[in-house]
C-alpha cells in the first residue's frame, strides 16, 4: 500500500528481531487478554519507569502481532483520506470494484475523477460492515444446509 504514513516509511521486522517481535507480542496479547484497566509500566534501558495506558498497550500488541507474523506495519492516522487505488488495495479488491461500490454509494468518496478520495475512517467502517455481513451471510447459509440435512 501505498498511502503516506505518519513518518513515511512503514516499520519493518528484521530476521535479527523476529525473535525479539513473537516475544513481545506474546506478552501484550497476555495482557490484554487480562483485560487489564491500569496503565502497564515499561522499563527502560536507563532504569526509567514509563507507564502506557491500557488502549496503548491494545495498540502495541496489534502492532507487534502483525510484525510477529513477518508483515510490515504502517501508520496512518484514521482522518486520512486515501486515493481509490490504496483503498481497493486496503479492502483487497478490484479497482472496478470498488468503483460499482462508490456509485451505489455503499463506500463514501469526496471529489472526482483522478481527485476522488475516500476518507480511511469511512473505509474502515465500510469495510467491518462488510465482514459483518459476511459473516452473517455464511451462518445463515450454513442454517439452511443444516437444516436440509446436506452438512454433517
């Protein structure tokens, strides 16, 4: 994806701390898994105690998943408008696709032509709506199989 990050490079695990990436995840998915509500204290290399607030703790975690898994990890602040070629790129389909979703209006999109953007917030939303319907869809249509006797 090309969309700008917050400092423009995205961040990158190297094979000499993918070890080091699986480790931290780990702890933070225990942590948050704990569903802990109090700030989580980091201690720094000098001997610094510095608390990180519970969200950022869920923050970090997701972050050092993704790198875990070997992916980069970029940035991006939600209020960022993306261009139709990195949201069809964030929504894993087709350029023509995500066009017949703008004209019917099921994504939301300023400007036109080569101008046209799509808020990343609106995107987002479009996107977990869609997985929700998904996924809806799939249990309705695993109902109806059960139902008729044809799954096991």
């Amino acid at each position: 994806m090309a969309a700008e990050t917050i400092d423009g490079v995205p961040i990158t695990v190297t094979v000499d701390n993918f070890r080091e990436a699986q480790r931290i995840a780990l702890a933070l998915q225990h942590l948050v898994a704990r569903d802990v509500r109090e700030p989580a204290t980091i201690l720094t290399a000098t001997g610094e105690r510095v608390e990180v607030a519970p969200f950022l703790i869920a923050a970090l975690q997701q972050m050092t998943a993704l790198l875990a898994r070997g992916d980069d990890v970029a940035i991006v602040p939600v209020h960022k408008d993306v261009s139709l070629v990195e949201a069809a790129a964030l929504l894993d389909v087709s350029l023509p696709a995500l066009i017949q979703s703008l004209e019917t209006g099921a994504v939301l999109s300023t400007g036109t032509g080569n101008e046209r953007r799509i808020g990343l917030h609106d995107l987002v939303a479009y996107k977990e709506q869609r997985s929700a319907d998904n996924k809806r869809d799939l249990a309705t249509a695993l109902a109806v199989v059960q139902e008729a006797g044809t799954y096991d």
